[in-house]
C-alpha cells in the first residue's frame, strides 16, 4: 500500500482530529504503565516498612490510593477523549470519501458507463463504502492501540529489568519485522483476490433480477445459480486462506514470545542473589511478556486487516483521480457567464454539427438546422437516422467532434452543463418517477414553496397540476397545493397520458424543451393524431418532437424527417 493512500485517508478526515488522537493514545498508554509501576512501587514501600516494623500508616496508604486513582481517572477521561476525536475524524473521512467518489461518478461522461460493468460501480458504493464506515474505522482504533500496547510493553518489560532486555529487543525486533512484512504482504494480495472475486457477483446478481423474465422464459435458471454458486465458492476459497495464514503467523509469534518470557526468567534467577531486580519489578516484567505476545499477534493482524480494509480506499481514490469528467479543468477556463434570463427566446442555429460516440463513426455528419424561437418543431425518422443524437447533441451528453450550436446567440460549449442542462428541459422517452409525493416529482429542489418572501411560489405548481385533474384521479400534490405532503404519486404516472410527465419542465419558466416522443409501439395503441402528447398552452417554448410516427407531427408548425446516413 502507498503512502498516498494513507495520507488521502488522514486529510480527508483532518490532520488535526489525526494528531489528536496520536496524542491521547500515548498519554493514555503512559498512564497505564505508569499506573501499574505506582502500584508497585506502593507494594515494594509496603513491604520494605513491614519488615522494618513500622508498617505504612492508613493516611499513608490513602495517599498512595488516591495517586492511582487519580492516574487511573486520568487515563479514563483520555480514552474517552480519544474516542470522541476518533469518531470526528471516522465521520469526516467517511463524508468527504463518499461525496468526493459520487461527485466523480456522476460527473463521468456516458462513456464510462458503456465500459464500466454496473457491479463494479456498485461495489464501490456499496462494499468499500461499507468497509469505510465500519471496519476501517475500527481496525484504526484497534491497531493504534496494540501498536502502544506493544511499545507500552516493551517499555515495561526493559524498565523491569533495568535495560538488560534492549539486548534481546534488537534480534527480536528483525525478526518480528519478517514475520509480520511476509504477512502483511499475502494478507493484503488475499485481500484483493477477495474484493475482486466480489464484484462479478454483484454483476450476475443485478443483471439476473433485470433479466428475470427472459432467464425464466428460456428456462435457464439453474445455469444462473450454479454460476452465482460458483462465484461465491471462490470468494469464500479467499476467505479460508485467510484464516489460514492468520495461523501461521500466530504459531511464529506465540515462538517470540515464549523466548521473551524464558529471557526475563533467566535474567531474574541469574541475579537473584545480588537481588539486581526488585520481586515487583519482578512480576511487572513477567507479566507484561506473557502479555506481550497477544499484543504482537493482534498488532500484526490489525495492521493486515488495516492494510487489506485500505484496498477500498485505494478503489475510490482510483476512482475520484482517475475518472474522466465531463467537464474538465482545461474545459472549464473557456466558459463564460450567462444572464438569468438566458435563453429568453429559445431560438437554435446548429452550423455542421458533426457528432461520435467515443472512437466510432461520425453519426452526425455535419448537420445544419435553424430553430427560431416559440416554434414547435417535429423531427421524425427510423431507428438509427440520428434522432436521439440531436437530442445528446443540444444537451453536451456527447460533445461535439466539429461545428457548433447556438442557443440564443449563445455557443453551448461555453455555457457550464450545470447551467445548460438546468435551463434546458427534457421530458424522456421513459418517465422516471419516485416514490415520493406529486410535489416532489414536480419540483424536488423546493423552488416553488410557499415562503413569505415568495407567497405565490405554490401557484405555478397549481397551474401546472389543474389541467391534469389529479384530484379526480386520487393523487394530490402536497401540503398548501391541495393535500398533505406524505401522499404517494400513485396516479401521477398514467395522468395525461404522458402529458403529466412532461409539465414539470415548464415550471422553470421559458426555456428550449426537448420532448423525446415513444417509439411506434406505444403510438399503435392509440393511433389518433397527437394522442397523449401534451402542448402547452402559451408559446414561450420551444419543443423537439423526436418521434417515429408522421401523424404525431401534424400538430406542430414545422415538421423535419431524418433519414439514415
């Protein structure tokens, strides 16, 4: 793992909350040892006076009572405090990561999503998020403290016997280096074949519910499962290996530790007749040997499991750096400031527009058209004659290989997408609608509530709403337009049929709309001309009808058939 990574992982939580808890976790550590060697230093005090027959007096046994108390209370209140500071800095980190990896993944342009395999992007959101929030966070805690533990205990060990341990911690040192670096190592390549055989999973699952008629028409449902069971069995064959090489580094460590306990026993009988080391120095030092050895086991396992968690940090960071964006730096110097009111007229000139997707063929070959604004346009042709590439065209989905479009004098390529897709609006061939209230579907920023500094706000979603006549068919808009806010769109999506989908554009006042038609399927269920295609009712906008059949056109005032090139 790269240091990059890690310092990504600090900064993104704040190098303060970090330092902080560096600081309490050795202020902590300290009080602990320190409060162990005080209650030695109390027995050997204790002893040393009753055999001199005069024993510690009860004030003088509260007095050294209450120094351990207060260094046992003082440690306390430094646990708490480093919990706190760890848990700051746990929630920044996990904000900052997610927002940074959303903003990254919805400013990707459409080709990423060609090549990127859905359970790959949902793997990014959904298991390394978790492992973010969760366990990252905990193996944080977990391995600075036996990192301390350990270095606590090291300390104790070599105070317990005066320094003459520091002659052994050197060749120990080395070799627990090799062990926990061979471990760490493959612990971290295990990890990986373990995210990795994850993602294939995530695939077949989403793509076997999307499927799931077609699975169970062709009668290929066992093939699916055994698949699906198949992948499993590989991710779970790296989840065996490591646990297995967790135990293989335990019967390595649990070695260290008995040679570090045999030292301290060695040294205290070899000198015990020079009484060299005191009998609570004694015990001190033994105890914390046998303890060293748990704490190097869980220290190594915690840096491993750190390091493997750390995988789905270095996935996002992937991500967030290396994602293509729409709208880059180099684009963004060459944008320039729009008035509100633009586009005022809705007039469009497109001057040889030529258009690719990716590296493929031109599917746009230098087409020229001119829109003048309040004109209602119908733009019909067969699959494939470039329909829908107008349409990704005007709105940068793609951007253009050559030419330009205008929108009111306006280049589009100068205009920020935030601000070009904003007062542009689009009514889809396939209706997205929440589950939420009419309200929200109609206007889910909240730019039309009721405010006291905008009390007519509720009357543009009224106007939108009536001609629809929702509250005949059992849906209301929401609290102040006719409702209570909590009321399920039920009836929203067949109102108007289709219609009803399309009025929330016209709530942004007088802008370009591009209605994108359905296909001939859905005109052959009602043949009637302009059946279910909604006009409004002024003339301020200015609507693309891209659809197959000629009759839905007849009601516009210019009609343009596309031909396959």
């Amino acid at each position: 793992m790269l240091w990059p990574t890690y310092r990504y992982y600090i900064s993104a939580g704040g190098w303060p909350y970090f330092i902080g808890v560096l600081f309490f976790l050795m202020a902590t550590q300290g009080l602990q040892i320190g409060s162990a060697f005080w209650l030695s230093f109390w027995g050997t005090v204790n002893t040393r006076a009753a055999l001199n027959g005069s024993p510690l007096s009860t004030d003088q046994n509260v007095y050294y009572l209450n120094m351990y108390a207060l260094i046992s209370m003082v440690g306390v209140v430094g646990l708490v405090a480093r919990a706190l500071i760890l848990a700051q800095h746990r929630l920044g980190t996990s904000t900052a990561l997610h927002n940074n990896l959303l903003g990254a993944t919805l400013g990707a342009p459409v080709a990423f999503f060609d090549v990127t395999p859905l359970g790959r992007i949902l793997n990014r959101f959904s298991s390394d998020m978790q492992v973010v929030d969760e366990d990252l966070s905990q193996n944080i805690s977990q391995l600075s403290n036996s990192l301390f533990q350990c270095l606590g205990a090291v300390g104790a060990i070599a105070g317990a016997t005066l320094g003459t341990f520091l002659v052994l911690c050197v060749p120990l040192v080395v070799v627990y280096e090799r062990f926990q670096r061979f471990f760490r190592k493959s612990n971290t390549a295990i990890a990986r074949l373990q995210s990795v055989s994850l993602s294939p999973i995530y695939a077949d699952f989403s793509q076997a519910l999307a499927g799931l008629n077609s699975i169970r028409a062709y009668g290929v449902g066992a093939d699916f499962i055994t698949r699906l069971q198949r992948r499993v069995d590989y991710n779970s064959t790296a989840f065996v290996m490591t646990n297995l090489a967790s135990q293989w580094l335990a019967l390595r460590l649990d070695f260290l530790g008995s040679l570090i306990s045999l030292f301290v026993a060695v040294i205290a009988v070899s000198t015990a007749s020079m009484g060299f080391i005191p009998a609570g120095y004694l015990a001190l030092g033994l105890t914390y040997s046998f303890q060293l050895t748990t704490y190097l086991k869980f220290a190594v396992r915690m840096m491993a499991s750190f390091e493997a968690s750390m995988n789905a940090v270095e996935r996002q960071k992937f991500y967030i750096d290396n994602i293509e964006q729409e709208e880059d730096a180099t684009m963004k110097d060459a944008l320039v400031a729009v008035p509100d009111s633009w586009p005022s007229e809705g007039a469009i000139v497109g001057t040889n527009v030529q258009m690719r997707y990716r590296d493929g063929p031109l599917v746009l070959k230098g087409l020229s058209f001119s829109v003048k604004g309040g004109e209602k346009i119908g733009v019909a042709g067969r699959t494939g004659s470039g329909k829908s590439s107008l349409m990704i065209a005007l709105f940068r989905i793609q951007e253009l290989a050559g030419g330009t479009i205008f929108i009111d004098g306006v280049d589009a390529r100068t205009v920020p997408l935030s601000v070009l897709r904003a007062r542009l609006g689009i009514i889809p061939q396939d209706p997205v609608i929440f589950s939420a209230s009419v309200r929200f579907n109609l206007d889910p920023f909240d730019q039309h509530r009721y405010t006291p500094r905008a009390p007519c706000a509720d009357s543009a979603l009224v106007f939108i709403v009536n001609p629809l006549s929702l509250q005949r068919r059992g849906a209301v808009v929401g609290a102040g337009v006719g409702g209570h806010e909590g009321a399920r769109v039920v009836a929203a999506g067949q109102a108007g049929r289709g219609g009803g989908r399309g009025r929330r554009q016209f709530l942004h006042g007088p802008a370009p709309a591009h209605v994108y038609r359905p296909g001939p399927a859905a005109q052959a269920q009602d043949p009637r001309p302009g059946r279910g295609a909604w006009l409004p009712p002024h003339d301020f906008c200015l609507l693309f009808f891209s659809s197959y059949p000629l009759t839905t056109c007849r009601r516009r005032r210019r009609s343009t058939t596309r031909r396959t090139r």
